[in-house]
C-alpha cells in the first residue's frame, strides 16, 4: 500500500464524495427514497457473488424472499454489463421475468428508510480504511491523543457536518460503521469485508 491518507486528505475526500451523492440524487433526502433502491449497492454485489457461488439456491430464495429477489435483478444485470456469461438458472429466470412470468415478493414493512445513506456512509469509512485510516478512534482508556481523533469515522462526521447533514457526530457515524455489517448478515447477505 502507498503512503496512508492523512486525516485532512481524508476529510477532504469524504467531503467531495459526500457533494458528489448530493448532486446524483437522494441519497441523504430519506423521503424521497424509492424502496425498491434500498441497499442497491449492496445487492448488485452480493447478487454478483451468489450468482457465482450459488445459483440454483440464489433463484430459489427469489422467488419468496424480496431481498434476494433484488439481489438475483442486480447480479444478473452486473453479470450482463461485465458481459460474464449467465448460468443456465438464471438465464431461464431472466426470459420468465423478461415475459412477465415472474413476480417480486412483497418486501416487508418497517426498514428504515434513512439505510441507503447508511450504507453509503458505511462504503465512505470503509474507502478510508483502505486508505490507510483506522475504522474507529482507539478509545483505550487513557490514551486520548490528538492522533487517537484521526480516523475515518471522524473524517466522516466532519465532512458531513460541513455539508449540514444530520449524522454529524463521530459517535452516530461510528454506530452506522458497527451497526451496517449486522444488517446485512440479518437479511441473509454477504458480509460486507467478505467481497473484497
């Protein structure tokens, strides 16, 4: 890996990945979000990954679960625009869908609909990360150095505060990081670091 980002550097990114989401659409307007683009990101890359793994099972659970249903709609459509061929499965499930013999499942009730931006916030640290910065604050007790204030949940909070977004804190950017793995295991997904 090439030298970390600095804190700064990293503030500076997550600010112009943040203005950049505000000009592409609604991400941080929750009452604007259609709920069928809720984890969209998220299903395109674990529908890709099952698609490979499991397809059978992948087309199977689609047909009674909207979650996998969406992921099956996202992998197949990634599988098509890397021109990767389709397994035999879900080519048959696309021509059913494509002539109108396949419907969605009702999607269940009660998702928050701020989790798009969630997961997007939760893709911003993660980027960080990868960048060179620590997730979280090493919160040891006693060890409060100007150093330990330096990681990529802080840069986030910051940039977000500078936008006036409502997630303006390093401890409710933090509990986004904790709290968007566990969603995703609880719908049945791909966990998050198991993509990369």
């Amino acid at each position: 890996m090439d030298k970390p980002i600095s804190f700064e550097d990293a503030v500076t990114y997550a600010r112009g990945i943040i203005a950049w989401r505000l000009q592409e659409g609604p991400l941080f307007n929750p009452n604007s979000l259609n709920p069928n683009t809720v984890l969209a990101h998220s299903l395109q890359s674990d529908g890709y990954i099952l698609l490979l793994k499991n397809p059978e099972q992948l087309v199977e659970e689609a047909q009674h679960d909207s979650k996998k249903y969406l992921a099956l709609q996202y992998g197949i459509a990634k599988m098509l625009y890397l021109r990767k061929p389709l397994p035999p499965v879900a080519l048959t499930w696309l021509v059913d869908h494509l002539q109108g013999r396949t419907w969605a499942p009702k999607m269940k009730q009660g998702r928050p609909r701020s989790i798009t931006a969630h997961v997007w916030i939760y893709f911003l640290i993660e980027s960080l990360v990868k960048r060179g910065l620590t997730a979280t604050r090493n919160e040891e007790p006693g060890r409060r150095s100007q150093a330990a204030r330096a990681s990529a949940c802080d840069a986030v909070a910051l940039a977000l505060n500078e936008v006036g977004h409502s997630v303006r804190t390093y401890k409710s950017v933090k509990e986004i990081w904790e709290k968007v793995p566990k969603l995703r295991n609880s719908e049945g997904l791909i966990e998050p670091g198991s993509i990369y």
